[in-house]
C-alpha cells in the first residue's frame, strides 16, 4: 500500500505568498529614487543659479563698461579735435578748447572731465613713421597735433553693478584720441593771383622732424597753386601738383614737367589777410643788438636796415617793423623761434636771411607791404605769409618751408623743397582730422 503522505499541521504550513507584496516593493523603491532624484535636481539647480547670476553679473557690468568706453572715446574724440582747431591760437587755447568739449561729454549721468596740463599733450604727427612726437615748453607753439586722454575716475574708480560679487568693485575706463590739424589750402606754394616759374626751378616735399632734406628722400607733395593761371617755363619740374584757379589753365614752355594733377580749383581760395594781433605794441624790438659793426639797425620810422657786409643776429621773439632792407651782402640772422612782422617792403635782395637752426617752424615772416623779395646765395629757412604781397624769389639759393604770396615769382635756380611737418601757421584754415 502506498504510505499517505499526512499534511503538515495547519499552523506550521508556509503563509501563502501575498500577490500585492512584489508590486509594493518596487513602488516603494520608485518614491525613494524620485525622492533622491528631486533632491538632487534641486542641489544641481541652485549651482546652476548662482552660475547663470554670475554670467548675467558678467554681462550687465561688461556691458556698461563697454557703454563708458564708447563714451568715453566720443568724448576725446570731440575734445582733440576741437583742440586742434584752435592750436594756430596757441598751446592755452589748445588746452582750454579740449577742456570745454569733453565737459560736453557725459558717460552715463557723469559729465567727462580732464586734467588740461596732463591729460592733453601738445606735439607732432609724423606721417610718414605713424608716430606722435610729444613737445613741450616753448615748442608746443609749434604743434600740429594734439591727444587727448579721457578718464571716469570716481571713488577710485567706474563703480560696477554686480561683479563685487566676485571681488572686483571697480573699473578704470579710459580713452585715447589724437587729432591733427592741417591747412585746406591746396599747397605749400601759393601765389593768390599768379605763379609764374622760370628757369630750372624746382619743387619737392621733406619733413624737417624727420631730419634734414635729402634729395634722395624727398617727397612729391611740393605743390603749387593760385586763384589765376600757373605758367612754368624752361626746366621747371614741380613735384606735386599745379592748381591753377576756377576756368584757368597750366601753360608749360620748354621742358617743364609736372608729377602731379593740374585740374583746374572748383572754387577760389579765400585767404585771411595778416593778423599783426598785439605785435605793434608788444614785441621785442628794445631787444635788438647793435650789428656786428656797431651801428644800430633802427630807423626812426621802425624799419631795419643793413649795409655793407654787416650782420645782425636777431634773439628769439616776436618783432614789428615798417620795413626790412638788406644790402651790401649783409646778413640778417636768427637764432631760435622768432616772428617778423613787416608792414612795408620786405627786401633781403641785397643779402641774406638765414635761419641757424635750419628749421622752418623757427621762422615766420608776415608781410603786408607791395613787395618781399628774395635772393642771394644763403638758403632761406622759414615761412612767408602775405597774400597780399608780391613775393619774388631769385638766385640759386633753396628754400624750405612755406610760403603764401600774391603774385608768386621764381627766378633762376631756386628749389623749393615744402616742409609737411610745419603746424598751423596765420592765414592756414584748419582742417582737424582724427589720425590715431
């Protein structure tokens, strides 16, 4: 017989499995894990914050920064080209006329303020090396440029928004422009009425901060204009460009020569006559020396005279005289900065005016006279401004500089070689351009 198996009692039987059990389980273990992932998701968001918050920190304050920095470069803009505007009027016009614009300025609700002694400097643009040549002292009356720094100081420094947050509590914006001015006449030989050029004349360009002329060197910017017509005859050769006036021509005899345009000017040149200022009353004339042979070269009407192989040696400074006349192979001489003013004839046919420094910015000649004449053999430094004054040139000597006349006559075998680095001179309308 089969033995019956006899089931176990009732209260040592297994429980039976419950179904919900399992299922209970994984729910419980999918709250915990959502609970975790919440958990986490939050730790993760609040660095995402205080991330996000210092990014937009970041671009609120480099923002504004960038907002001053335009501002700023606008504001120096403004001020280095009013400044250079007014330079032919001296280095405190300069300052003040900077000054005066950027104040016009505002970045943000602060008005641009600068220092007019350090944050304006006076100087020289040299075109040809892209360089700025600061001047000071007595040479700043020869700028022809001028830079201008532009600063937002306040307690320290542009206070920023946010970025203390990350400990930086200011900022020092800054800006930098450099103006220069130049003439708008159409070149550095100007006869108002006529140019008229004989005989192996010739014109170049040079810059005298670049050193000493070399015909190696020289530039083509030698032009020559007039409100009339130009007429070259023999071997002239002008290097640069002959303008003559509205409806005029170039006439060329011989086997003269032109680098240059010679179109014709669309409108006449309006020159302003000589501006004497205060120079009849205040000048340096009590501080003429006896010449070299002991006269006085005084007469009693104001003008200046030398004779017979005397010399006289002019100290820096302004002078005022009816006239000037030099005869007998004598030699007027200046020694450093010095301005003439001549309200008569201005005759040095006789003998020589000679710049030792050998620089043009040292020597300014205003006439207002008939007639100024030069000749000779010694090379003449300098700048001439009369356009109401007939100026001829004669002999073999060079000149270097500038020079504005009525009726423009050139005898001979004179070169004319322009110094490009002459600032703004009486008579010159200024033309301020942004160069850096």
């Amino acid at each position: 017989m089969n033995a019956l198996v006899e089931p176990l009692p009732e209260a040592e039987q297994a429980p039976p499995a419950a179904a919900g059990d399992s299922a209970g389980r994984r729910s419980s273990h999918r709250r915990r894990t959502h609970r975790d992932r919440r958990g986490a998701v939050v730790v993760l968001t609040a660095f995402l914050m205080v991330a996000l918050l210092g990014l937009v920190a970041l671009v609120v304050d480099l923002g504004y920064l960038m907002l001053a920095q335009t501002q700023l470069q606008e504001a120096a803009d403004s001020a280095a080209l009013a400044g250079s505007a007014v330079l032919a009027q001296g280095p405190a016009a300069a300052r003040a006329e900077a000054q005066r614009f950027a104040s016009l300025n505002m970045v943000g609700k602060t008005p641009v303020t600068i220092d007019p002694i350090h944050d304006v400097v006076l100087g020289h643009w040299d075109s040809v090396a892209h360089t700025f040549v600061p001047l000071s002292g007595a040479d700043e009356s020869l700028a022809d440029s001028i830079q201008v720094t532009c600063r937002l100081e306040q307690s320290g420094g542009n206070p920023l928004f946010f970025s203390s947050l990350w400990g930086t509590q200011t900022a020092h914006p800054a800006a930098v422009s450099l103006a220069q001015s130049q003439c708008t006449q159409c070149g550095p030989f100007i006869g108002v009425n006529e140019v008229l050029m004989l005989g192996d004349a010739r014109t170049d360009s040079y810059s005298s901060w670049a050193g000493p002329y070399s015909a190696a060197t020289a530039g083509a910017q030698g032009s020559i204009c007039s409100n009339g017509p130009i007429g070259l005859v023999g071997n002239v050769a002008v290097r640069g460009d002959a303008h003559p006036g509205p409806g005029q021509a170039v006439s060329k005899v011989g086997h003269a020569s032109i680098t240059g345009s010679t179109a014709p000017r669309t409108s006449a040149m309006q020159l302003p006559p000589v501006n004497f200022g205060t120079a009849a009353m205040l000048n340096d004339n009590q501080n003429i020396p006896m010449t070299l042979l002991g006269k006085n070269p005084l007469d009693g009407q104001g003008g200046l005279t030398l004779k017979a192989h005397d010399t006289l040696t002019l100290p820096p400074g302004t002078y005022y005289f009816s006239s000037v006349k030099l005869i007998g192979s004598s030699s007027l001489e200046t020694s450093g900065p010095t301005t003439i003013y001549c309200t008569g004839s201005f005759d040095c046919g006789g003998g020589s005016l000679v710049n030792a420094t050998q620089l043009p910015r040292n020597l300014q000649v205003y006439c207002t006279g008939p007639l100024c004449t030069l000749s000779g053999n010694s090379d003449f430094y300098g700048t001439i401004y009369g356009p109401s004054t007939r100026l001829v040139i004669l002999g073999t000597a060079d000149f270097y500089g500038t020079l504005v006349s009525s009726d423009l006559v050139v005898i001979g075998n004179p070169r004319l070689h322009a110094d490009q680095s002459l600032g703004p001179l009486q008579g010159c309308v200024p033309f301020p351009r942004i160069v850096n």
